[in-house]
C-alpha cells in the first residue's frame, strides 16, 4: 500500500480583522532561533503579544525559525489554549465539569448567551465579553462556577451570573 503525501500548501487560515505589526515579534524569535522543541512556546508567545494568533504571524514564524506552517497550524488548532481570533477584553469562562454539569451550569450558559447576544466560543459585538464552556475550573465545592479574569463568582445561578456581567458592563462605561 502507497501512502499518499499531503501537499505543504498554506492551510486556509482566518484574515486578521486589522493591521498586524510583525516586528513585535523580534525579541520571540531572537530566544527561539536555532532551538528544537519551541513550537508550542513559539505559538504561546505569539498568543501573549497579540491576545491571539493572526495569520500572518504563523507565516513569519514559519519563515524565521524554519517551522513547517502545517505544523504550526495543527499544534493552534489542536491545543484549546490557542486561539486563531480575537477575543474580548473579558473572558468569561463558565464551568461544565461533573459538578457543575449537575448544578444546572448549562442555565448559566444559556442565560448569558441570551443576556450577551453570543454563541459560546464567540465575542460580543463590543469586544467586551467572550464567552466560553470550559470543562473544569477546579472549583467543585463553589458548583456551578464561572471565572472572569482572576475573579471566580461560585454557587451561580443564570440570574446572579447575568448580573454579574451587567455589573462588570456598568464598571467598564466609567
């Protein structure tokens, strides 16, 4: 049995939504030109500067530390830690482990979906909020939990959570 090979073409990646500027990226190449095993760390940098990674920035990385693209690309994509768009300022990250799960997390969700007008994995129009299903914050005993930034708000329900986030809108406008 022949194997057949996959062409090395560009993976179709998103367009970044504005002007990146790819010299930020100087000192992140300088410490990892030359090493082996730097995808990952390459990628987190690259995610630390930009709060996501752009199209544009896989390309230079792959030209500079001579990676192959496809690879940089199925590591982003493979890993939930990376993301290929931008996100809000707030990052809102509901609980779905067992715990949670059996303490109606699934009404969190759904209230702040209604509340916010975004599917889970998507930002809201302002670029505030992005929302996300997470599967454990490792916070059992405070179920069903949500985390937004450093903050954890724990023994949630839809109501109290929509609150929250109406709280955090109203801290923001001042």
């Amino acid at each position: 049995m022949r194997v057949k090979r996959i062409s090395k073409k560009i993976p179709e990646l998103p367009e970044s939504p504005e002007k990146v500027d790819l010299s930020l990226l100087d000192p992140l190449i300088e410490k990892f030109s030359g090493k082996k095993g730097i995808t990952i760390p390459v990628l987190q940098g690259a995610q630390e500067i930009f709060g996501f990674i752009p199209r544009e920035v896989f390309i230079r990385l792959s030209e500079e530390l001579n990676l192959e693209l496809n690879e940089l690309y199925g590591v982003a994509t493979f890993y939930a830690q990376f993301r290929l768009s931008p996100v809000g300022k707030m990052i809102i990250k509901v609980c779905h482990g067992t715990a949670c799960h059996v303490q109606n997390a699934g009404t969190i969700t759904e209230s702040l979906q209604e509340s916010l007008k975004v599917e889970d994995g998507c930002t809201t129009e302002d670029g505030l909020f992005t929302l996300e299903s997470v599967a454990c914050l490792g916070c059992c005993s405070l179920a069903p939990v949500m985390m937004i930034g450093d903050e954890t708000y724990g023994k949630l329900t839809g109501n109290e959570a929509v609150k929250i986030i109406k709280e955090l809108k109203l801290k923001e406008k001042n």
